[in-house]
C-alpha cells in the first residue's frame, strides 16, 4: 500500500515501530526460555518447547512489521499465534 499523504505515513511509521517494539518485549523472553516463561506454558498443557516456537515467530514477526513490503507477513505470523 502507498501512502500519499506524509502525516499520514509518519503516523503508520510510528505505529508500526511501537507494535513491533511491543511484539520484541513479548517475544524476548520466550526466546530466551527463561524459566517463569516455560513453567507458565507448561501449566497450561503446552510443551516445554512451545515459548521457543512463539517467541521466535513474535520476533521475526516484529522485524518483518518494520519493513513495509513485508509487513503483511508479520501481521500474518502475529494473527496466527494469537
């Protein structure tokens, strides 16, 4: 999609970089496997492996929001793991 109008493109810029810093923040520590992470997975039936396999899509997914021409990917990536 291109977007004409410049305040209205900072405005989805800002954005973008704000979900994307949201999506890191939460991905990070599901990458990392940090041990409060997996016991609350594992409380809720999921397998030890799981945070791993959502913090890493959360993460490319928060890259890819940030580069306009793949953005629909990460958006993509996000809705399927929400």
């Amino acid at each position: 999609m291109r977007i004409e109008s410049k305040p209205v493109r900072i405005t989805v810029t800002v954005l973008s970089i704000l979900l994307a810093l949201m999506f890191l923040a939460a991905g990070i520590p599901k990458l990392l496997g940090t041990p409060d992470v997996i016991a609350g997975f594992v409380k809720y039936g999921y397998p030890s492996w799981f945070p791993l396999l959502i913090g890493t899509t959360e993460v490319v997914a928060a890259a890819l929001l940030l580069v306009p021409r793949l953005a629909w990917i990460g958006a993509s990536a996000i809705v399927v793991i929400m």
